[in-house]
C-alpha cells in the first residue's frame, strides 16, 4: 500500500493488493470492544458515567468505525484510492485508536519500545501487532500532515 499526503491537505491510501484492502476493512472490527466501557472504569461510581456517558461514547465510537468502513467499502467496489480530507481526519484517527486500543487489550503488546515482532509466534497475535503498528503509521501521517494547522 501506497500512503501520502495530498496537495489538498488530506492523505491518499492506494491499496496495491487484497489483503491491503482487508487490512482497511479490520479498522472496524479490531476497534469493537468494551472502551467506553472501560473507560467507565476510570470513573467514580458516583459520576454516572454509564448511564451518560457510555452511550454517547458507544454511538460515536461506531460512528467512526461505521464511516470508516463505508468509505473503505465504497474505494474498494470502484476500485480507487482512498482519500482522507480534512473533514473526515478526526473520524479516521478515532476509529484507528479504538483499534489500537482494542488490540492492545486483547493481545497486550506492551509499551512500544519493549515489543519484538520476532516473539511473538501466535499467527493472530503476530497479524494483530502488524496491523497495530500499520494504524499509528497512518494516524502518525494523519498527525503530521492533515490534523494539523
């Protein structure tokens, strides 16, 4: 896969093979989980956190990962690159750190610094942290050349 910044101020995604593409459609499905959940945890019990908040953090986290998909989707059947404008940046950054998140939850990486792609022998585990370490790329390239003023 191809990735750049555009002349518009936005980031281009071309994907060059299938599984480019199924790693696109995982954003969605890696960031479904419990996050506003556990976030909630964080809380006191006193705060009312899961009765407001969750909610309102549940429908906008699968906003995000509902218009990532939509647009993975709609790229793929007309088979044409990504773009990622500046309206919808936020939405894709969102939706790449619940994955990030998620992923980390189940399969607890660790800090950056200490991970070993080399060790770790689980097939899941090992596409899992490839896919982690591919969606702080982009939301790495979304940070520098899109979210910024």
């Amino acid at each position: 896969m191809t990735i750049g910044p555009t002349v518009a101020g936005g980031l281009k995604l071309v994907p060059e093979e299938e599984q480019d593409w199924a790693v696109l459609l995982e954003i969605a499905s890696d960031g479904e989980g419990g996050l506003s959940k556990r976030l909630g945890g964080l809380m006191d019990e006193d705060s009312m956190w899961d009765e407001i908040v969750v909610p309102e953090l549940d429908e906008n986290f699968s906003g995000q990962r509902t218009e990532v998909l939509k647009a993975v989707r709609k790229a793929r059947s007309q088979d044409e690159p990504i773009h990622i404008d500046r309206e919808s940046a936020e939405t894709w950054y969102g939706a790449l750190n619940q994955a990030r998140l998620e992923l980390e939850a189940n399969y607890h990486f660790g800090p950056e610094e200490k991970r070993d792609p080399d060790k770790i022998v689980d097939p899941s585990a090992r596409s899992a942290w490839f896919r982690n370490e591919f969606y702080g790329a982009v939301q790495s390239l979304l940070l520098q050349y899109v979210l910024t003023d």
